[in-house]
C-alpha cells in the first residue's frame, strides 16, 4: 500500500531529512526506496550501484581479482594512491563482468520498462567504470546513454550533480546514498504522489545465512568418539568436545563466505543458489570480504586453546585448496570432502583423549566418501534435469551413473566394515552382547539405501546432511542406534 509521507518511513532509518516537495527519485541503500512522479515526460537518470543492481561493481571487481588472481591482492592498495577512479579502471582491466548474471532489482527493472513504455528516455548515470556501466546498458537495453567515470574524473556527489545539470535542463533522478543528496538538490521538483518501496529482506537474517548454521551439524562428529569410548559420564570430555565443535563451526563458515565469494557468477546461474546473501545481493560483499578472515582467525585462536590448531591449520588449508581449485577436480573433490569430515573425528578423539578406533576411522570414511558421493550425484543430476552446465565441477552428464556406483559401493563397504567391527574380540570389553549390536548393520546399511533411492528420485538438493537433519526417519534411524548401543552395553 503507498504510503502519503515517505520521510514518516525514511526518518530514522537514513542519513538526513530531505524536503517532502524536493525531488523526484528513488531512495534505497539501507532505507525505503521511494520517487515522486511526475507529470511530465522528462529525461530519467538513473544511479547503477545500489539502485538498478543489489550490489556495486567495485566490490564485485574487486572481490573477482581477489578470488582469480590472488598474487595481484596488494596491488589495489597502490591503484587506491591515484584515487578512487583509477582503481577502477584498473580492476576493470583486469577483470569481466557477466551483465547477466548481476542482481538486479526487479522493482526498479519493472519501472524503467513502463517509464520507457511511455516515451521517458532513461540514461545511467554513475560513478563506475565506463566500460562495465555500457555492458549492462547493453545487457539491458533500455537506456539512451551512458555517463560514467572515466580517467579523469569521478562522476559521484557534486560532480555527478555538475554533469547532470549540464547535460539536462530538467530531469528526474533515481538514486540512493548521502553522496546522492546533491544531485537530488538539481532534479526536478514537481509532483504530488508519493510512492514508498521498503527496502527487501533483513540485513541480520542475511548474515546469519551466509555463515550457514545448518551445516555446523556436521561438528557434532567430534562427541563421537566419547560415545563411542563409553565415557558419556566424562563430563570434562563433553566440554572440551563442545569447543572443538565451536571451533570447528566458526572455522568452517569462514570457509562458506570465502566459498560464496568465489562463486558468485556459479551461484547466480544456480536456480536455488542465487539466492544466496552475497550472490543475491542483499548482504554487501564488503561484508563477506571482512566475515571472512575475522570468523578464520577466531576458529584458530579457540583452535589453539583447546590444543588442536595444527589439525585445524590443517583443515583450512585443505578447504581453501578445494575452494580456489580442487573442487573442480573430478574425484579429488569427493575424497577431500570424506577426508575434511574424518579430521572432525579425529580431532574430537584427539582432543578429549579418548581413543579412535581404526575400526571407527575405517567405517567413517567409507561412509563419509558414500555421502559425498551422494552430494554431486545430486547436484549432476539437478543439472542434468534442467539441461545446465555444472560450474565449477569436473563431472559431465554422462558421469552421473558413475559417481552413484561409486557411491553405493562405498555404502555398501561402510556397512561391511561396521558387520567386521561388532563381531570383533575388541568390541566384547566394551558390550555385553554383540547379537542385539549386530541390529546396527541392517539399520545403517537401510538408511544409506534410502538416502540414495530419495538422491536417484532427485528430491535431494544438493547436501546429504542437510537433508538428513530435516528428515524424520533419519532422526528415528539415530534414536534407534543409540538405543541398540545401550542395550547392547548393558543387557
């Protein structure tokens, strides 16, 4: 529903109060977005970062020369010497934009093409690199001109205002920003109607997402080994294995940030991926480019507390390899992924003294490689549905009956080693009867069966273990293991 008074809506939540009858334009940037209209037909300047995309083209050159080209990372810090326009242009060298996978506000799309439909002539007017800013005009089609930064100057703030009023005797504006408020000062100030837009989606809610709290069940890994030791009483062992978990958790959304950054053309091409806080556009990249090394080096310090940093050195090494390469190797990825689930096990055990079997390592990483097997058996199969390229993965189509042998067998592998383990003499000290542990076979190996029958009939996007933790019968299967263990202890 318009609201009559868009400064009732804009009065606390954005810079300064801007007269009611001032200008014609749209306001967005962390703020309503709103404009006047206006009777009539006059040029549309509209603003690139912010308002027409959900994002700006100096965080996304800059992120794309950091993630591509990382030896070039203290080069901007020079560029930035000879101003902010230089920088630009240097980046914009260096780098390519897909204009099409960019996250554009549909609402703003929606009101050019109409304004457009009725004779408005539109042209964008920003500060970025020319050559970008003319890419998504033509990308768009929908603008008569072009008027950007160039070597020289920088068209934002006064300047932009300067180039407008010259350019255009009259004209109407569609912005956002403090820096906007002096080319709002030289639009036109006719109209009656205020329309207001709230701006989209939490801020908060978006950076919760980003750090993916649904994967931090994947830690739980490091009580295993308690359980497992019979030592449920240690409670010293739980808390040291509940820092290990945080550790890891912290550690390990860094690791998603960094993953987001890198693929952002992948994930906006992704029909579920793109919408993605840093994909989509409504988490800043300068904020992921900040996450991302404060959640590494606070994963590290409680690394180093609890006397594991070495391992967790370890496994940020092997995420950021997978992350900037590995994952495009086919197979290579999968045995990372198994082997990065093995170092929370391991890690657990090593930290609360409490011994890892080889029994335990073995069935875990049959079962581990069987799960990531099932996670690019699914997204293959996704793609294959929706006739796609798989970014950056080394599978083809034809690969998909392949990954899911290879996976079944590994399912398969796990179970036959979990069979070998609770007929042991090992096991005999720790259980009072190996007939009832026995139970734990068939019940593994069926639910492994049914989490590749629900992969083939592709209702399972993308993560196993996301899927798992939604699912009810996963939750009955791991109620029904832990109650066969205790019977088996104690009866």
């Amino acid at each position: 529903m318009p609201d009559k008074n868009p400064l009732r809506t804009a009065l606390g939540r954005f810079f300064v109060k801007v007269p009611a009858t001032s200008v014609d334009l749209f306001h967005m940037s962390g703020g309503p977005v709103w404009y006047k209209q206006s009777s009539a037909v006059l040029p549309l300047c509209v603003d690139l970062d912010g308002t027409l995309i959900h994002t700006d083209l100096l965080s996304e050159t800059l992120v794309q020369l950091l993630t591509t080209r990382p030896w070039l990372a203290l080069m901007p810090l020079i560029w930035i010497v000879g101003g902010k326009t230089r920088l630009k242009s240097e980046l914009a060298q260096r780098v390519t934009i897909e204009a099409a996978l960019l996250p554009y506000d549909e609402r703003v799309l929606s009101y050019l093409s109409e304004q457009r439909s009725r004779g408005r002539k539109l042209f964008l007017l920003t500060e970025c690199n020319d050559r970008l800013a003319k890419a998504i005009a033509d990308h768009l089609d929908l603008f008569e001109a072009v008027i950007t930064s160039d070597s020289e100057r920088n068209s934002r703030g006064d300047a932009k205002a300067g180039i407008s009023r010259a350019r255009f005797e009259r004209f109407l504006y569609l912005g956002k920003g403090r820096s906007d408020l002096s080319v709002w000062s030289k639009a036109e100030r006719e109209g009656k109607t205020d329309v207001v837009f709230p701006r989209e989606g939490s801020r908060i809610r978006a950076l919760v997402k980003t750090l993916r709290p649904h994967q931090w069940s994947k830690n739980l890994l490091a009580f295993v080994p308690i359980i497992t030791s019979h030592q449920l009483l240690d409670g010293a062992a739980w808390l040291v294995a509940f820092w290990v978990a945080v550790a890891f958790s912290v550690t390990a959304s860094s690791i998603y940030v960094l993953n987001d950054l890198t693929d952002l053309a992948a994930d906006r091409a992704h029909p579920r991926k793109r919408r993605r806080p840093l994909a989509s556009g409504s988490l800043p990249l300068v904020v992921g480019i900040a996450l991302a090394p404060l959640l590494l080096s606070t994963g590290l310090i409680i690394s180093a507390a609890i006397h594991i940093l070495p391992l967790m050195l370890l496994y940020t090494g092997v995420s950021m390899a997978y992350t900037f390469r590995l994952k495009e190797q086919p197979l290579v990825d999968v045995f990372i992924l198994a082997f990065l689930y093995l170092l929370r096990l391991y890690a657990g055990g090593l930290s609360t003294g409490h011994y890892v079997s080889m029994w335990l390592l073995g069935f875990s990483a049959f079962l581990f490689l069987a799960l990531a097997l099932m996670k690019r058996s699914a997204e293959l199969a996704d793609a294959a549905r929706a006739e796609r390229k798989l970014h950056r993965r080394g599978y083809a189509a034809g690969d998909l009956t392949a990954l899911q042998t290879m996976g079944i067998s590994s399912s398969f592998a796990s179970s036959m080693l979990l069979a070998l383990y609770v007929q042991n003499s090992e096991v005999a000290a720790n259980y009072s009867s190996l007939t009832t542990l026995w139970a734990l076979v068939p019940l593994m190996l069926f639910w492994q069966a049914r989490m590749w029958l629900f992969s083939t009939r592709g209702c399972m996007h993308d993560d196993p273990i996301v899927f798992a933790a939604k699912d009810w019968v996963t939750w009955l299967v791991l109620i029904a293991i832990l109650a066969i263990m205790t019977l088996a202890s104690h009866f």
